[in-house]
C-alpha cells in the first residue's frame, strides 16, 4: 500500500543552532527528509534557526522559516499555511521533540488540525520520562540497572542511601546527557543531584546504580505501519558504560559480541521498539552488556527519532535511514522502497558491511580554559570523524589521521606520552586522548591485564593495538632500502600512514611513497555497497584500502580496483574534515554548494571528506564521495588515480587551505585563488607591505619567534597589544595582553605549543567598532561586494563570537566608502579568483585592515540567507573560470536587518570563564530578522554589548 493520500503539506522542525549534544547530524537528516518528502510531491514547510546549514537553503524546502524554535514561531506558521496536515518532530533532535511536545500541550496542533507523523506523542513520552519508561520494560521483561526517579532533592538522598555508591544520576527531557553525572562519593552527591534536578526542563532525574565497566551497544532500527523491522546496524562503543555515547569512540558492526548475545539484544531491541507506541520512523536503542562470560543485557534507553548515531550508521552503511523513516512516516513500507545504494533490491534488507567503521569524537578543550577534560555522562565533544577500513586497526589508523590534532595515527610519529605516572593517569581518568594514550601504554611495556583493569575496554581491542606496536618494533628495525614488501603491504592495511613508516625507518615520507610505488603497494578504492558485494551496488561511494595482487584465470596479475575513471572532466573539492570551533557546518554547506555549481558547468565532481554527520558526505551529493581523512597521503592517492582539472580549496576552510602548499608544489592546479596569493594574506610582513603600497591603513604591528623579540617589540607598538599565531583558524591562541609580564607569559606558552611559529604583535585599537566584507572576484579583476556586516561588540571580541548586523547600522558613508574601496583593492591586489572575506577596525572614522583571508568565510551561508542569493554557487562558477562577476545579476533582497547571533556551550563546562576575546568560543550560530533599530531585541543586544569583552 503506498503512501497516504492525506498528506499534501508537511511542517518539519529543525534542531537550531548547532551546540555541544546536538551537531549538524540533525542537519544531515532533515536535509535528507525534505528530499525524500519532495520525491513525493508533499509541500515542505520547515522551521529553523541555524543559517550556516544547507538545510535552510531555499533550494530544501517550499517554505523556510528562518524562526526561533518556539511555539510562538510555530503559531505564525499555522496561520500563514492552513494547508499544513502534519508535523514532523523525529528529524530535528531533541530540540525538535521537546517544541513538539511543548506544542502537544498547548493544544497547537489540535487547534490546527496538524498530525504527527514518524512518531506518536506517547512514544516520546514514555521514553524520556524514565519512570514510565521503567514500568514499560519491567511489563515485557526487558532487564535494567536497578533506578529510581525522584522529582525532588530529599527523595534523591533516599534513594541514594538505598543503592550505595557508584551512582548514575540522568537528567529527564534533556540533550546530550545534560545534567548526568556519575557519583562515586556520597559527598558529591548533593550538588550532583541538584544540578541533575535544576537541568531537566521537569525537574526529574533517574538514579541508576553505575554498571561501570560493562560494554556498550547501540542500534538502530526502522519500522514500518505493517510492523516490518529493520536492523541497520549494530554499534559498539570501545569505551565501556560510563562515558557518553557522543564521546565514545564507536565501532561498527560490534567487534566484540557472541552471535547468541547479539540475537538477543537485536529480540529485545525489535520488542522495545514494538511495546513503545505505534508508529512508523527510525529508533536508536542503547544497551549495556556484562563484560564476562554470561553477557547479561540491560536496556539503557530508547530514542523514537532519528539519532546522533542514525547519522553515522547511514554513512556506515549507505543505508539512507533519513530518508527510509521520512517514506515510512508518510506511509510506505520497507518492501515497496528500493534500496538506494543497488537499485534492485528492496528497502526491507539489513545491510551486511564487508568493512570496519571507527568513529571517533573530536573535542575542542583548549577552547574552554580550565574545564574539565575528563569523560563522562555529559557530552563534552563538538564534532566526529569516521574511518573506514578492511580491518579494525585500519579504520582506527584512518580516523586518528583525520582528526587534525597534529597526529599522523596512533604512534610512530614521536608525539607519544613517555612518563608512567602521566600514562597512567591518561588510562585512569578517560580523556580526550586516550585513544593514543593506550598506545603508549603498550610501547611502554605496561601489560594488557594492567591496561584492562584500568579502562575496562575489552581485551579485544587491546590486543589489537598490541598486534600494531609489535609491527612498529619490527619495522623499525630496518631502513627504507632493506624493507621488504610484505612487511611494508602489512604496515599499510593496517592503517600506518607512509610519514608513520618513515619515522620507524628514519627516512623522509616521499621516499617511502616512492618504495611504494616501486614495490607496486599502492591503495586501491572500494565501494561502500550495503551488501557485501551480494548484489551489484550503483552508488559512487568509496573507501581506499590496500590489497594483495590476484592472478586472474588467464593468468593477468591484478589488484581489484571498484572505482572506475571516467573520461569526463572532473572538479575535486576538499571538504573541511571534523566540526570544531571555529570551522563548523558553514564550510560544509560551501563544499556542497561548490559541488552543485560544478556539477552545472558540466564537471563530474568528486568529494573528499572524513566528517560523517554532513551533507557533503551524502553518497548522492556529489557524482563521487571518497570517504577518506583529508590528509596528505590519502588525497594524492585519489587525486592521482582520478585526474582531475584541478582542487577546490577555498570552500573546506583551514583543512582545505593548509593543502595549498603541497598541492601546488605536486603540480596539482589549485582552482581560483593560488596557492600564492592564498600565503600572502596569511604571512603578516608581505600582507602589510601590500597594504602600504596600497596607502591602506592598518595597526602598528611586528613579528616576533622569541619572548625576547616580543619583549622589544612592545616598547615600539605601545599596550594593549593583540598576540596571535599565524596560520590558524578561530582565533586560536590569540590574546589581548595589557602589560610585559602577561606578554611574555602568554608568549612562552605559545611557542610551547606551536614551535617554530611566527607570532604576530599588533596595537590593539581599544574601543574600536569592528567590520567585515565578504566578497566575490574574477581573474579580470571584477569584485562585487556581497554584504558589509558591523559587529555590535567592540573590536577585540572574535568576528564569529560577535553578534554580525547586516547591512551595517551605525557607520556613515565616508566609513562605508572607505570600506569597499579597500575591499576591493585587496581582493584585485591578492588576484583574488573567488571568495574573499576582509575584517576591518574603524576608529576615529578611519577604517584599519585585520586581516584578510581569500576563501569562504564563516559569514557567507549567512549573508546567502539573508539576502536569498547563491553566492557560493556563483564564486564557484567564477573560480572555474566559466564565469565572470559581470555575468550574474545580483539583487539582493532583506526588508530591515538580520543579526548573527553566536550560540555557545558553557553550559557542559560549569566552571569555565566565560568571557569572550579574540579566541573563539561559540559552537554555533542562530539568525535573527527584525524590521528597524528600535526592536527590543536589537536594543538589548546593543545594552550588553561590552559585558563579555575579556582582555
């Protein structure tokens, strides 16, 4: 039976500003519903918040609301469009949910006549208030941790006395473990339980006696009206219970598993998600097992929505779980939807991998001074990548090169910790760096039953990590001309990079590169295919690995290659690898709107990227996807096999960039701005030069790689002075030092940090009103403006930490001309072939150049937005050269102004200063309409405007 014939409008709910708990995988998938709705020719209504998405794109849905997330915005809506049937709550997070819940209550979507559909309210009732959903397990036999609920602070302390310590406390109704803590002392018990209390929006929370130690799992499951269940995956955590699922590090399919077990648990999970209500959609089920031999299972929780995981498990599997539930929640069945990736067989499948998938969270510590870096019940990371390998430890390998913390994989590059008790102290208290830490534990010499007993993380996995040091000692007892091929082959497939195998063999990575080729070790391409090669998959979606040659029955020696080349013209662009602060899901949306414009110029366009939560990983976005680490090695393998016309780097943000100099110096053609004018903007001493033969005003400034130089420095530049490193992105390590004690401290701890880096010492110009341009420039020197933005703080608050208006509200014309003058000599003067984004300081009506960085900005999804323009779609057309500037015919259109409103997270790090500087701490953005100055909104923001400035 396919789908209802009621439905013809749906109103689906984003999930907002990205935060810590709720990142752009709810981007992902509501991008991907309002897709799968259109195929169907149901009208899309969406409300959301978040700018810097593709999913706000015009391009997504019929009508975007751009709204704050409130019952309030959804009431207009309503009123706007009768023709609304009914809602869907399942795609846009918790934050959805809760809106959805919120309006329940209300009677909205009575007084409407709006149905839900994907899931029904009982459903999400019953699962996030987990007395209810105690009950419910208890009746149908699904065994959990003994808890209690108390909805006040005296029945926490009974509870508490009744089950002894360690305790979980679970906060009701909240994201990302808001509000969770483990409690192993009775005396932190009381202000862990009121802070549990005072984060959930009902003041209830779940005590559980900790099953510390016990292995976690997840699944997720799809459900039809006709009651089909689906398992698309399994997936196991490698740390054990007592860390959040965001912040674990997670395999799939489950390495660790009895098949009996697994059986069990798949049972269990299909009658959980049967007892909860009746609805058709997605659901993410957590488990907790015994880590002996009785593999005792325990329910953990039920999520009757798409999840964090979903996500992943889509990327996993190339199962589009997204766009399945949206189908279902409109009333198809699994039988009647084709499988995606094959095209031939049906929906109603589970997906078998022939491959390993690692994902590993990416945290942002330094970001927040002070905080606490240890793991736990609340999620603390704010992005993830994913690898994909033919084994665990290849996986491992790819994902820990991914993450693009100066690491090149797990050991042999001579970053590993080498003192016992720091060792120890790294397994004891789970970190952001344990991954690497049970590395050097091994190398070390520390043993597997020590490292077990400290981590509890299954002996299997440790083994493993052993099998790859044992590697490393072998290997690195020969040098480049001794290694013989099958210890170099094995090196390889189990993930070493070649700047790994050149560090055990004491030689340069190029030289291992040409080993390679010599000994023909090279990687081949395989494609994620949902079904182990069952049946053939039509999906361009591909993972590299490396292989032993065949010998074909004719006698030809091969080695199975699944990417086929094509003789069409092809377009690379670089995505921007995991989310961070700093360089978030604004570069996504670039990417895959590169990708759409090159794909129109008639380029076969192909995506690199390693970030499992976006849409430019999509296996339909592009007519390419290479899942890979945005990492050296693994793009001139792609780059050599495919041979493309040239790479986009300038949409991925600093990932892409910082390939510039290595791309250019292989010969490979940089499309739009080079590679040379690219390192012009970022090397201070040549930009400054080009600014005063351009009679350009900018702070007195110097250069500085010693604290000595710095020190000297300062008595020509005068305080306050704005230290900051070159080459990084958001703001890192920049300060505002008032004196020579904090300059020289501040100085020592970076070079620290960042050996060998220049530092930058300018006048900061103190009460200075800050602005930015973005722009778009041909090879002919055209540029046009695309929007000139005043920030409301003061200079000295990082652009993506200020509130941005547009257009500008407080500079005159003799500032704004200044202002575009400069713009545009920059942008010609740089050859400027693209985006460019230009921030400027004015004081005393003079207009001072930051800095001016030739690639997308953070700013440009929402200056799109706000003004309904594609202009990365028409920077990319001008970066190939297809266009000019002159071409397009700009009209831009915003009644009133839009404000850029920086969302942070301090609430998952209590004790962090919060003050803003020139660092960046924001994890997120919301955007805000409104219709003059004298908006209360406006003039709130504008009162607290200098509340926040840290020097």
């Amino acid at each position: 039976m396919p789908k209802r014939k009621d439905l013809k409008s749906v109103l689906i709910i984003g999930s907002g500003p990205i935060v810590i708990g709720q990142a752009c995988e709810f981007d992902y998938s509501g991008s991907q519903s309002l897709r799968s709705l259109r195929e169907d020719g149901i009208e899309t209504v969406l409300i959301n918040s978040n700018p810097a998405t593709i999913m706000t794109d015009p391009s997504m849905a019929d009508h975007i609301y751009l709204l704050p997330l409130t019952t309030k915005s959804i009431i207009q809506i309503l009123k706007e469009h009768p023709q609304i049937d009914a809602v869907l709550p399942t795609m846009g997070g918790q934050t959805a949910l809760n809106l959805c819940i919120e309006a329940d209550d209300k009677g909205i979507w009575e007084d409407f006549n709006v149905k839900l559909i994907g899931v029904d309210i009982d459903a999400i009732n019953i699962t996030e208030d987990r007395e209810q959903f105690r009950e419910l397990m208890l009746k149908i036999d699904v065994p959990m941790a003994p808890q209690a609920t108390a909805t006040s602070f005296l029945k926490g302390k009974e509870i508490a006395q009744e089950f002894g310590f360690p305790l979980v406390i679970r906060s009701s109704y909240t994201l990302g473990g808001a509000g969770a803590s483990i409690v192993y002392k009775a005396e932190d018990f009381d202000q862990l339980l009121s802070f549990g209390l005072e984060a959930s929006p009902i003041h209830e929370v779940m005590i559980d006696k900790a099953m510390m130690g016990w292995k976690e799992y997840e699944l997720e499951l799809l459900r039809d009206k006709n009651d089909n269940v689906v398992i698309i995956c399994s997936i196991e955590n490698m740390d054990p219970m007592g860390i959040h699922t965001g912040d674990s590090i997670t395999v799939a399919p489950a390495m660790t598993l009895s098949d009996k077990t697994y059986q069990k648990m798949r049972d269990m999970s299909i009658k959980m998600m049967r007892s909860i209500g009746d609805f058709e959609g997605g659901c993410n089920v957590q488990f907790a097992v015994s880590p002996d031999e009785k593999e005792d299972i325990i329910a953990i929780e039920i999520n009757p929505r798409v999840s964090r995981s979903s996500a992943l498990a889509s990327k996993a599997t190339g199962y589009p779980i997204a766009k399945v539930a949206t189908k279902l929640a409109i009333g198809y069945t699994l039988d009647e939807l084709e499988n995606g990736i094959t095209k031939s067989t049906s929906a109603l499948f589970e997906p078998t991998l022939d491959y390993v998938i690692v994902k590993i969270p990416r945290w942002n510590f330094d970001k927040f001074e002070g905080s606490d870096r240890t793991l736990g019940l609340q999620m603390k990371s704010v992005g993830e990548v994913m690898g994909i390998g033919r084994s665990f430890q290849e996986a491992l390998h790819k994902a820990t090169q991914s993450l693009e913390i100066k690491r090149n994989g797990l050991g042999a590059d001579g970053k590993g910790y080498t003192d016992y008790n720091q060792i120890i102290e790294k397994l004891t208290n789970a970190s952001w760096d344990r991954v690497f830490a049970i590395y050097d534990a091994i190398a070390m010499g520390i043993p597997l039953t020590q490292i077990y007993d400290i981590t509890k993380i299954d002996m299997w996995y440790l083994k493993q990590y052993e099998e790859l040091f044992q590697l490393q000692k072998e290997i690195s007892t020969y040098k480049i001309d001794t290694l013989g091929r099958d210890l170099l082959l094995e090196a390889k497939q189990k993930g070493y990079g070649d700047r790994q195998i050149a560090h055990m063999l004491g030689c340069l990575e190029s030289e291992v590169y040409t080993k390679r080729e010599e000994l023909k070790v090279q990687r081949v391409f395989k494609l994620v295919d949902t079904c182990a090669a069952e049946f053939k998959a039509k999906t361009p979606y591909y993972y590299s690995t490396f292989e032993n040659e065949i010998e074909t029955a004719d006698g030809e020696i091969i080695i199975a290659n699944e990417s086929i080349v094509t003789d069409k013209k092809k377009i690379i662009v670089l995505g921007s690898g995991p989310n961070r602060i700093g360089q978030g899901i604004e570069f996504d949306y670039c990417c895959v709107h590169g990708v759409l414009a090159a794909a129109e110029c008639g380029y076969e366009t192909i995506m690199i990227n390693c970030n499992p939560e976006t849409v430019s990983t999509d296996f339909d976005t592009a007519d390419k996807l290479y899942f890979e680490p945005v990492f050296w090695e693994h793009i001139y393998d792609i780059i050599r096999h495919e041979k493309p016309e040239g790479v986009i780097v300038q949409l991925g943000g600093q990932t892409a960039l910082k390939l510039a100099e290595k791309l250019t110096k292989y010969g490979i053609k940089i499309i739009g701005t080079s590679f040379e004018a690219l390192d012009l903007a970022e090397d201070r001493g040549l930009f400054s030069e080009l600014l005063k033969s351009n009679n350009i005003p900018y702070p007195e400034f110097g250069i500085a790689e010693t604290a000595d130089e710095a020190l000297a420095l300062a008595d020509e530049l005068d305080f306050p002075i704005l230290v900051r490193p070159s080459y990084v992105l958001g703001g890192q390590g920049m300060k505002i030092v008032i004196n020579k004690e904090e300059l020289v401290k501040h100085v020592v701890d970076l070079l620290g940090r960042m050996p060998g880096n220049k530092l930058l010492l300018d006048h900061y110009l103190d009460g200075a009103i800050e602005a930015e341009a973005d722009a778009i420039c041909d090879a002919d020197g055209n540029v046009y403006i695309i929007g000139i933005m005043e920030h409301i703080e003061p200079c000295g608050i990082h652009s993506g930490d200020s509130n941005a208006t547009l257009p500008v509200f407080n500079l005159g014309d003799l500032v704004l001309q200044q202002i575009k003058d400069h713009t545009r000599t920059i942008a010609t003067e740089l050859k400027t072939v693209g985006l460019i984004n230009v921030q400027f300081a004015v004081k005393n009506d003079i207009v001072y150049i930051i800095e001016a960085n030739p690639r997308a900005s953070r700013t440009v999804p929402f200056i799109a937005k706000a003004y309904k323009e594609p202009y990365v779609n028409y920077a990319t057309k001008v970066m190939l050269g297809h266009n000019k500037v002159t071409d397009f015919n700009f009209n831009p259109q915003l009644e009133g102004y839009a404000i850029k409103q920086p969302v942070f997270s301090f609430n998952k790090f209590p004790n962090v200063d919060k003050k803003l500087g020139p660092e960046m701490k924001s994890t997120g953005e919301s955007i805000l309409f409104i219709d003059s100055l004298r908006d209360d909104q406006f003039y709130d923001l504008y009162a607290r405007r200098k509340m926040y400035l840290n020097k």
